[in-house]
C-alpha cells in the first residue's frame, strides 16, 4: 500500500506523539500507527520536547517575574502601613510609581476615598491644635489671677499655653495627662526663689504662698479647656482618625497578608 506524501505535522500532532512516547509508545510504533516515516515522528517527537522545555523556562520565568511584582506591591502596602500606623500624612507616597500600580490593581478600592481622606483629617487635626493654642493664650491674657501667682509673666503665657495644648492632645487621645494635684509643685532654687513645675513644663517663678492661686487657677483653665469648640472639633477629629486608621490597617493587611494582588497594571509582567 503506497502511503503518499505526508501533511507537514503541526503543534497538536508533536504534542500528541511526545505525550504517547512518554507513555511508552516508541517512534516506529508511532510511525506505524499514523502512517508516518519514522524518522518524521523522531523528528517531532524531539521538536515537542524542545517546545515543552521552552514553554516551562518562559513559564519559571514568568512565575518569578511576577511573584517579584506582587513582593514589590506588598512591600509599598507595607510603607502605606507604617505611615498609618504612625499617623503620618501619606502625600509623599502619592509620586510614588507603585501607588500608581497599586491604583491599578484595585480601581474600585475604596482605599484611595479613604487615603484623601485620611490626609484631610491629619491636616483638620493640625488646624484645631492652632485654633485652640489660639484661645489659649487669649483666655491667658484675660486671667490676672495667673499672673499674680506667678512672679513674672513675660514669657509665662508661651509656657501655660504648651501646658495646656499638651492636656489637650492627651485627653483627646484617652489618656490621663498631667493632675494638677499631684504634679504641680514649686522647686526651689537656693537663691531665696521658687519655680513652678507642671509634670516637664516650667511655669515660671512665683512666690512660695502663691502656689494655691496657680493650682487654683490651672484647674480653672483646665476646666475650660473642655468646653472650647477647637477642643470639641479636636477630640471628634482624633476619634475619625482613630476608626480611620484602622480600618485602612485592615484593608492594607489584606494586600500584604495575600501576597497576591487581583487586577492589572501597567508593571505586570507579560
């Protein structure tokens, strides 16, 4: 029987031969079978196997180029992370080639709503620290009876006004801050004078009898500090902050955690 001129033998048909002789079929057996000469099948078969190792080298290839893209994604999650962490504006990661492949990834992420918003609060928290510094110093240049317990009141309002900002920043975050009780005490200088300390603030000198009236009049200005409206607009915009925070920390953790990052960017590998 004339078995004629053969069809040049495409990809499908190499696969197909290297897969049977991996399974113990031998080229002659091959060639017999599908009516080819064996040394058409030999040829092929070494075709199909030089093809399979090019395709497995591009694929090893590929598998680490990519995995090198997603460990450079999470290591930008994870300065992302450290920067909320420590309540830090993230502006400077915005010129950041990996934020906007980040940006790529996840275009529907409700993380960039949040990230805007999260700089407009550290900008609101700064804002109301100088509002209220402000009305500070205005409600101690208003108090004369500060000012006569202490000896001298040149530069005694920058000292109370920091005293107090401190309180402030202490109670809005939930924390004790400086008792007046137990905290502000005179220290003597050995030269016949005393200074009043408040925790590590120095208030200033004043007279030893004069300590009563400072106490006295820092609770006062302490008692007030509460009701000012930089403070209460202070204390709201540190709770957002603090919800804020951490729900950006959960959805960062799901990045960094997965170690895979769904979508595309312009940096995938091809």
């Amino acid at each position: 029987m004339t078995r004629g001129k053969k069809p040049s033998v495409d990809y499908e048909k190499r696969l197909d031969w290297l897969n049977r002789s991996l399974r113990g079929e031998t080229p002659p057996m091959i060639a017999r079978k599908d009516w080819f000469d064996v040394r058409t099948v030999r040829k092929n078969i070494a075709l199909a196997k030089e093809e399979a190792d090019v395709a497995k080298a591009r694929t090893m290839v590929f598998h680490d180029v990519l995995e090198k893209h997603y460990a450079d994604i999470c290591s930008f999650a994870e300065v992302l992370d450290s920067s909320v962490a420590a309540e830090q504006s993230i502006t400077k990661s915005l010129g950041d080639r990996m934020w906007a492949a980040l940006k790529q990834h996840l275009p529907s992420s409700g993380l960039w709503r949040d990230f805007d918003r999260w700089n407009s609060l550290l900008e609101n928290r700064e804002k109301h620290k100088e509002e209220l510094l402000l009305q500070i110093r205005d409600r101690f240049t208003h108090n004369s009876d500060l000012r006569r317990g202490l000896a001298s009141s040149s530069v005694i309002s920058e000292d109370v006004s920091n005293v107090l900002l401190f309180q402030a920043k202490q109670w809005v975050r939930k924390s004790k801050g400086l008792d007046v009780k137990t905290n502000l005490s005179l220290e003597p200088q050995g030269d016949g004078t005393s200074i009043v300390r408040y925790g590590a603030f120095i208030l200033g000198p004043a007279p030893e009898k004069g300590l009563p009236l400072v106490r006295k009049t820092v609770e006062k200005l302490e008692s007030e500090l509460v009701t000012y409206d930089s403070y209460l607009s202070m204390k709201k915009t540190e709770r957002e902050i603090d919800e804020l925070k951490v729900n950006l920390r959960d959805e960062l953790a799901l990045i960094i955690l997965k170690r895979i990052v769904s979508g595309r960017c312009r940096y995938c590998p091809i």
